[in-house]
C-alpha cells in the first residue's frame, strides 16, 4: 500500500469520525516544554496533552527504557505476572502513603469504572450499615445500595457510566437512558452532600479534589473532612478522581493533600490516568486495605473485594506500559518536580495575576494545574465572532503566537506544562499571553 497523498487533515476529515472539536494544528514532533507542527513552527506546549506528559515530551530517561523495554517484552495480558507492574503497583501504594492495592487499566474512564464496580460490589456483599448500627431493629434488605454520590460540573470520562457519573448535563445529550445510580451535589456544599446521603441506598461518594475539565475548581479543606466523616458515619466509601490531579500535577503525589496540607483525610479509593505514564496510555486504582464486613458474617480487606473474574481487561498495565510509568515516577521524583510543580506554579500564577489586565477576571490553581478566567465582557471587547466562546478565541490566538493552552468550557483557558518546566518557559508563556491581551485581534 502507497503512503497517502493527502493531507493530515484531509485524511482526518475522510477517514476520521468527527468525535473532537480539534484545533487546525498537525503536530509532528516534541522535546521537552516545545512541539513542532508539521511546517517546523514551533509552540510552547502548556497543554501537555491536557495534563499528561508530565516530565516533558521525549524525556531521554523515558525514551531510553522504553526502547530497551520494547526490545524486551511489550505484552502478555494479565494471565501472568510481570515484574514492571509489580513494581509500579508497589510505586502507587507509596505515592499514596497508606496500605492497599493497585489496579491497572487504559484510561481515566476505565479507572473510574473500576471504582464504579469496586463501589457496587461493597454495596452488594457489604454488610448494611443499619445492620451493624441499629440494635433490635428490623433491617430493610439492602439490595439496592449502590448509589453514588457526585458533584455538579465534575468530569469522570466518556463511557456509559462516566457520562452518567459526570455532573454536566452536555456530556449527557443524546446517549439517553443513563447508567442508573448517580446522584449530584453541587460541589463544595456540604449541607448539600449531607442531605444527599439516604440510608440504605448511598454507597460511595466520588469527587475530584481538584475539578479540571470545569475550569480548575479546588474542593475545600472542610468539604473533603466532610465527605471523609460522612462516609466513616454512614460506612460509604469515599473515592477520589485524581485522573487530572493526582500523581504530581499539584505539587504533590496526592492532589488531596496539596488541598489540607496533611495526611489527615484517607479515601478509600483513588482513580488515576492522564500523567501516570508521562503520555503512554494507562490508568489505575488504589483501593484502601479498610476491612469490609461482608453480608454472611465474614470480613475481607476492601482491596481484595474485586477478586477473580470480577474485572479486567486485556492491556492494563502491561511490562511496556509499566516501564514507562516506574520511569517518570523516578523523574518525577528525583528531578524534583513536585516541588518544582509547587515552584513554578506559584510563579506563574502570581506573573499572570500581575498583568493586570482587565481581560482577566481570575487566575485559580494549585501546583501546576492552573485556569485563567476570562472577563465577562471579553467576548464584546475583543470583538470575538459570533459562535466562538471567548475562551476558543484566545486559545486559537495564543496558537498563532506559539502557545498552546486548553480552554475550559466557554471563559476559561488552562495552564498545565510539564511538572518540569522552567522560569524561562513560564516568562516566555507570560509574554506571550500579555502580548496577544494587548492586541487580541
Ligand atoms: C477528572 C477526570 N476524570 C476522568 C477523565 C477521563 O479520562 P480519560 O480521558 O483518560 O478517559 C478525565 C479526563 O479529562 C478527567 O479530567
């Protein structure tokens, strides 16, 4: 078969089922803080992939490992054990910093499906709590204790369950009926989260402590002290989605603790992907070591809960995949990139606030998972087009004078370079932004 003789975008717009809104950019190369599209203009890359290659594109660590790995054994499937995800799963535990265990899967959907499952098979062969805490009573049979607890304007994947599980209704449109199960509060609200818990039929409650893809919101330090004594009370299960947050991007392995500054909140369970791997495609869960009183009397650690035959899938964590991971934890860890992430994002922050410029309403982030919120009026100011959001037209701007950046919904624009970047990258970007602020058309 001949190579095409049409254009990249051409080939997409044949071939290619039209899913993504995407920008008109054919990226062909990467190193480090920078990508080159395929005519050699270079872009200063603070997307990231939307939070991915944490330790910077093409990392020499990474590429050699992977090469020598490839060279090795790429797959096996799960019927066998390989070292590089025993390695890696031991690598996850200590991130968290609490006994537990590892699953591995592709994505940040399929880990939280993972919870999803993890928290219906706890309702299902978990002991009630009014079991356990109302004496002399009659119990009700709790066979439908699974629903789950979720925050409005949250973000947890485009499967069936994770657009249900997503508190955004345009995620939702046209894949009608949802998955069955989810409640939402709105987030941050915690008389709200208390009044949304029914006994028996609350199971879990999962929320971001950092929500990403709705703009870079953080939860309180109160409200994740909240959630964690509501599920201790009511014996639910507390699950994070640290897809976005975790794993570095705030400054530390757990987005949650960047938010209290302390061990004092422990899920139960945690879902990551996105950065794990620096762009490989994986994802993963922990699941806390909590003993789990089961239904028949007998109790089992809440990690070994999804026992045989309960869940897989065909490529999670494979050696390659595991390889890359175990490496740009390394990085992450030896160069010093979380509290380069604590550093730089700070600096950042404070260098955009400092522009003062009356196009920018607010500056939010932690670590370096940053949002910028465009002024209400920028749209009339900057004379932006009709059926473009205000956000879609900086970002494009910011294109044409070589930066990339994500924007969030229609007003805010997101920040999140490699855990690596340095001051001259952040004061290029600065400048960059400032300059397209001054003269946005
Ligand atoms: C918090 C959060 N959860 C889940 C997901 C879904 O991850 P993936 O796109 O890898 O399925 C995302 C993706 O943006 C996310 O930000």
């Amino acid at each position: 078969m001949s190579a095409s003789t049409l254009s990249t975008r051409e080939l997409y717009d044949r071939y290619v089922i039209p899913t993504y809104g995407r920008f008109d950019l054919q990226l062909a190369r990467g190193e480090g803080s920078y990508v080159w599209d395929e005519a050699s203009k270079r872009y200063l890359d603070f997307g990231a992939g939307i939070a991915v290659t944490s330790v910077g594109h093409c990392h020499p660590r990474v590429v050699r490992v992977m090469c020598e790995q490839m060279a090795s054994l790429v797959h096996t499937s799960n019927l066998y054990y390989t070292r590089p995800q025993a390695v890696l799963a031991e690598r996850l535990v200590n991130c968290v910093g609490a006994p537990g265990k590892v699953f591995f899967c592709n994505s940040g959907a399929e880990a939280n499906e993972a919870l999803y499952k993890l928290a219906r098979k706890f309702g299902n062969e978990g002991e009630p709590p009014a079991a356990r805490h109302s004496v002399g009573e009659m119990i009700e049979p709790c066979s439908s204790r699974h629903e789950i607890i979720t925050m409005l304007g949250s973000f947890h994947g485009r499967t069936l369950a994770g657009i249900a599980a997503t508190g955004q209704e345009k995620v939702k449109k046209g894949f009608e009926p949802m998955v069955q199960g989810f409640t939402y509060v709105p987030f941050n609200d915690s008389p709200a989260l208390l009044a949304a818990v029914q006994e028996p039929g609350t199971v879990a409650i999962l929320l971001e402590p950092v929500q990403g893809e709705r703009g870079i919101y953080i939860a309180d330090a109160d409200f994740l002290r909240q959630a964690r004594g509501l599920c201790d009370r009511h014996n639910l299960l507390l699950m994070f989605d640290e897809v976005q947050c975790g794993l570095g991007r705030t400054g530390d392995w757990c987005g949650w603790k960047s938010i209290l500054g302390t061990d004092e909140v422990l899920p139960d369970a945690i879902s990551w992907a996105k950065g794990i791997a620096g762009g490989f495609p994986l994802g993963a869960i922990w699941v806390s070591d909590r003993l789990v009183h089961l239904k028949g009397g007998a109790t089992l650690p809440l990690c070994d809960l999804l026992g045989p035959g309960s869940h897989g899938t065909t490529f999670g964590g494979t050696p390659l995949v595991s390889t890359g991971a175990n490496e740009v934890l390394s990085i992450i860890e030896e160069e010093g990139m979380l509290e380069n992430a604590r550093v730089m994002g700070a600096y950042a922050k404070a260098a955009i606030e400092k522009l003062e410029s009356p196009l920018i309403k607010e500056v939010r982030g932690i670590g370096l998972l940053l949002a910028f919120e465009l002024a209400d009026d920028f749209a009339e100011r900057v004379a932006v087009p009709k059926g473009q959001t205000a956000a879609l037209y900086l970002v494009n701007a910011l294109h044409e004078a070589g930066l990339l950046s994500v924007p969030s919904g229609a007003q805010a624009v997101r920040w999140l370079p490699p855990l690596n970047v340095s001051q001259s990258e952040i004061d290029e970007a600065v400048a960059i932004l400032s300059s397209v602020l001054l003269s946005p058309s």
